[in-house]
C-alpha cells in the first residue's frame, strides 16, 4: 500500500529518500502551479520549482507538521520564485544543523549520504558549479564563472542541466530505496585543516608533495597559471609572510571535486589589501590534486 502524505514525511524526515521523491511527485502539479503563478516563464516556473524540491531535500526536518506538506512545499515555491524576481541566489542550508540531538544527526546522514551520491552521478562542470552555487558561499553566477573560468551564460546553463539531473534522480529515488555512500567524510575536513596549518607552520611544500600531483595546475581568477608544487609553495610563503593567515571555514565533495573554503584572517598591513576568503576548486586524480582554482572575494 502506499503510503499517505504524512507518514512520507516522518520517512524522509528519518533519512529515506525514495520517500522525498514520492512526496515531491505527488505535491509537483500543485508547487507548478504556485511557480507559474509567480514567474512568467514556464522555463524559469520549472527551475523554481527544482530549485524547491532541493530546498526541500536539506530542510525536511523543519517540518513539524507531517500533515502540512503540501503548503510548506507551495510556501518554498513561492520563497524561491520571490529571490528569483529579486536576484538573489537560492542558497540550500547545510543538512546539519547546530541544534540537532544526536539521533537527529543520525537521521539526516543518510540524506546527506544521498546528495554526495547523487551529485557524483554529474559530470565534473556540473558538479563545480552546484557544489559552489549550493554548498558556498560564493554562489553568484559572476563569482563560480569566475572560480570555474567559464562565462556567467555557462553557469547558467549548467546549473540549469545539473538542477534537472538532480530533480530527476530525486523523483527516481521514490522507486527504489537508496543504498547508501558517503556523504563529506571526515578525512576532506582534516586533509584541509592539515593543508591550512601546514602553511602556517611553514610546511606547505611537505604536504604538497605527499598529498598533491608533482605536476599540478593552478589558476588564479586574476589570470596568472602556474604548473607544479614550487610555485604554490612560493605563493603560500609569501601569503603568510605578509600576514595572510588561512584557516579552513567549509569542506565540500563529489567524487573528484573537492571545495575548500578558506577564511583568510589578516594582519598588520594586509588587513588593507587582502580579501577576507579564498575558494579553492581542486580536482582531482586518483584520489590525488591534479588541477587547483582559486578565487579570492
């Protein structure tokens, strides 16, 4: 038997995500209907709506009332076309949240588990582009245009696909359970705040050469390029002889993509020229950097 409309929320609520995607299908028509309602373009209504079910997928735990699910998801529509109108970016929270008891983090780990498998299932521009537009916070289009080295147009499109593809695979959730992958294991985090302190302490090089390609590429969004381990080095060590201190604020994954966010933490004189966060868009090979990205804001 199928199951009603709040007995599909308690199970997404627990981490199951077939059970999301049969709610989001049955609620599609209805949040349809509130995007068209709002924005004039069937193209940009159907974005909107995407861009719930997504919202919806890290926020389900917000509901406390299983039997409200039909006007939370319209309230969601209707938030997201509203930012649309406004230009502003549609940023999805992060699945845990501060407040949660332990069983609650628990629960949401297999959705979370879930995003990190569906979007390992997109191609690696796909992949850039939603990890920055969603999981960060240099989310508009003129900054990942920037970080990736695309023009905005392209963002723009590919966000577009990736939005889909992700929408897609959450209503093909609903026919089979999902069996689980991890989600940003502990090892990213501490392979970044070991990569951070490293350049702090003055052994950046050391960590480069046991964890990164010898022949990595690097770009800066100011234009400069720079192929193996020495010039990063070169470019740490002057950082941090200037007082350009860098400390990990976010880790993010999908397969081979990693993002680091890093809050620059400034003194003496750099505290007029520096910009108080970095993004570093890696890719990798192999399980190691081959490829590095990076933009300051």
């Amino acid at each position: 038997m199928i199951a009603e409309s709040p007995e599909l929320v308690v199970l997404a609520q627990r981490g199951d995500a077939a059970a999301l995607g049969e709610l989001l299908a049955r609620h599609r028509a209805g949040m349809m209907a509130v995007a068209l309602s709002v924005l004039p373009r069937a193209a940009d209504a159907e974005d909107a709506v995407q861009d719930a079910s997504l919202t919806a997928l890290t926020r389900i735990g917000d509901l406390r009332d299983p039997a409200a699910a039909g006007p939370w998801l319209k309230m969601i529509v209707r938030n997201v076309c509203r930012m649309r109108l406004r230009a502003a970016p549609p940023v999805l929270p992060s699945l845990a949240d501060p407040r949660d008891t332990p069983e609650e983090l628990l629960e949401r780990q297999a959705l979370r588990d879930w995003v990190a498998h569906a979007m390992g299932r997109l191609s690696a521009p796909l992949r850039a582009v939603t990890m920055l537009r969603y999981f960060s916070s240099a989310h508009s289009y003129d900054e990942i245009a920037a970080i990736c080295g695309v023009p905005s147009g392209t963002v723009r499109r590919r966000l577009h696909e990736a939005r889909k593809q992700l929408s897609d695979a959450l209503g093909a959730a609903r026919h089979a359970a999902y069996d689980g992958a991890s989600g940003v294991p502990a090892a990213h985090r501490a392979e970044a705040e070991e990569a951070a302190r490293s350049g702090r302490e003055g052994t950046f090089g050391a960590y480069l050469r046991g964890a990164w390609h010898p022949d990595v590429t690097a770009a800066w969004s100011d234009g400069r390029r720079a192929t193996g381990i020495p010039p990063l080095v070169t470019v740490m060590e002057r950082n941090v002889g200037a007082g350009m201190v860098p400390h990990v604020a976010d880790v993010s994954a999908a397969r081979d993509l990693l993002l680091w966010e890093i809050d620059v933490r400034v003194t003496g004189a750099a505290e007029r020229t520096c910009a108080p966060q970095a993004y570093w868009l890696m890719s990798l090979d192999r399980g190691r950097v081959s490829g590095l990205r990076v933009f300051q804001r």
